[in-house]
C-alpha cells in the first residue's frame, strides 16, 4: 500500500466515530422540538456507536446521549399530560 493511501485511510477511520457522536448530538438536539420518538433514540444509539468506536470527542457522544434521553423523557412527560404522542407548542 502506497503512503498516501494509507494515510487516507487512517484519517476516514479517525473521522468515523466523530461524526457518529456529532450525528448523536445534533439528532438529540432537534429532538427536543420534533420526531423526538424517533430521533432520540437514533441520538442514543449512535452516541453509543461512538463511545463504542473510540472517539476522541467523549463530551459531544456523551452529550448527544443525555439528548436522546432527554427527547424520551419530554415524550413521556406530554404523552402523560395530554393523553396523546402527537404535541403541539
């Protein structure tokens, strides 16, 4: 194998679990305010496919973790509250 090739594939493998974890926290983001049954828990898998995969951006995962969480939790809560899944601001 060449150098360069190399050197490209070491840097897509370092690539890889970073952007598993800033899918993680932007997914959890936007979960707080739609799709949060869906999003959150795609937030929590994939900050978890990062931690799996070594990221060096633990905070970001971790964060996109508790994200995920969160968008679960305010599904809960509304679901709760107005006796629906569906919820409006």
């Amino acid at each position: 194998m060449s150098q360069s090739t190399q050197e490209t594939t070491r840097t897509a493998s370092r690539r890889d679990p970073y952007s598993f974890a800033v899918a993680s926290f932007i997914l959890g983001l936007v979960g707080l305010l739609v799709f949060n049954i869906v999003l959150g828990p795609m937030a929590v898998v994939l900050g978890l496919i990062a931690l799996h995969r070594g990221t060096l951006h633990r905070h970001r995962a971790y964060l996109g973790i508790l994200l995920g969480v969160a968008d679960l939790v305010v599904l809960a809560v509304v679901t709760a509250a107005d006796h629906s899944v569906t919820w409006h601001i």
